[in-house]
C-alpha cells in the first residue's frame, strides 16, 4: 500500500514537471538566440543540489500550511524536473528548420505549430525524461518522504518514508524489504507502462521514419 501512495507522488511530479519544462524546453530550443542565454543559467540551477534547499522550501510549505503528503511530492520535484528539462531542450534543437519553414508556408499558426510540430517531434526525448525523472523521483522518496526539520520529524505514507525509517531504526529485515519492493516496482514499470510508451514514441513519432 505504501508503495501506492510513493507511486502517485512519482506520476504527480512527471506531470508536475512537465507542465512547465516542456512548454520553456521548445521555446528555448528552437531559438539559437535564447539557447545561448539560457543554457548556461539552467545549467546552473540545475547542478544545485535539491536537499540544500529543502530547509528554505519545508519553511515556504508549513508557511502556507501545505500539507506534508503534498510537500514531499514538491520536495522530490525539486531535483527530478531538470531531466525533464534536458532532456525535452535535447529534442526540441534537433527539430529541422526546414519543417519549421514548411509549417509557414502552408500557413500554419502558432499554435498548430506546436500541437502539430513541436510536441510531436520532442515526444520520444519527452519519454526518456520522464523515465529518468520518474527514477530519480524513486530515490528522492526516500529524503523526501521522511525529513528532520528543526527538531521535528516530517513523515508521511510511502514507501520511500519506510526505507528512511528502517534505515534510522537500524531495522535491516524491513530496510532490505522495502528496497526489494521499490526496485520490483521499478522493473515492473519500466518492462510494461514504459516499454508501451518507448515503443509508441520510436514507432509513430520518429523524425528519421
């Protein structure tokens, strides 16, 4: 059951994340101009580590009373996002002009563009950002589902909170447990909902077909 509540807060941040980073990766991708500014800035903020600013964000959170359970589906987003990110701005600079061209000679608006073009065309590198994120997102359950914060414990259901308990209470049948189960579900998904995606997005979506 803990498994269950760690597993939405995995699809919550891909889904999270992506509302925001491949909107910005295709901007920034298809422009040279704003890859050049941008590209070292994100860079930068993403070579930061996420725990550092766990303190600073678990203040903002118990600030505007969010609840923990939601908080450390932030906390995970914190460092999971960049791969999204990367790898979402990898796909949207190997977009050809010369479809960019094609799309404007036939017309085509700005938002047919990128229904049509652009979401398309980064969709495979999209899935691979989700597959690492979606892994990063994993093992970041397990620092951010159970957190010493000023004295106090933060913890909420999950399976990432158990590992951390077991690990603190020196329970080493529980920790070696859970690890077992996270890394089944891990393999489980990777081998059916993500093998299912893969395939859709190197068979339909492919710009080298």
């Amino acid at each position: 059951m803990e498994s269950f509540f760690t597993l939405v807060r995995v699809v919550g941040c891909l889904l999270v994340g992506s509302l925001w980073t491949v909107p910005v990766a295709i901007w920034i991708g298809t422009s040279a101009q704003r890859l050049r500014f941008a590209q070292p800035l994100i860079q930068v903020l993403a070579s930061f580590p996420a725990p550092m600013l766990y303190p600073l964000a678990l203040s903002l959170f118990l600030w505007l009373q969010i609840p923990f359970g939601l908080g450390s589906m932030l906390l995970m987003l914190l460092g999971v996002q960049w791969y999204i990110l990367f790898n979402v701005l990898a796909g949207a600079m190997r977009i050809p002009q010369e479809l960019e061209y094609a799309m404007k000679v036939i017309g085509s608006g700005r938002t047919e563009k990128w229904f049509k073009l652009y979401f398309p065309s980064v969709f495979p590198s999209l899935v691979t950002g989700w597959v690492t994120a979606a892994g990063g997102a994993w093992n970041a359950s397990i620092v951010a589902e159970y957190v010493l914060y000023k004295g106090h414990v933060l913890t909420t259901l999950g399976l990432g909170s158990i590992i951390s308990q077991a690990a603190f209470s020196k329970s080493f049948p529980l920790l070696a447990a859970s690890l077992t189960v996270m890394v089944a579900v891990v393999v489980i998904l990777n081998r059916t909902v993500w093998a299912k995606i893969y395939f859709l997005a190197q068979n339909r979506y492919r710009l080298d077909l």
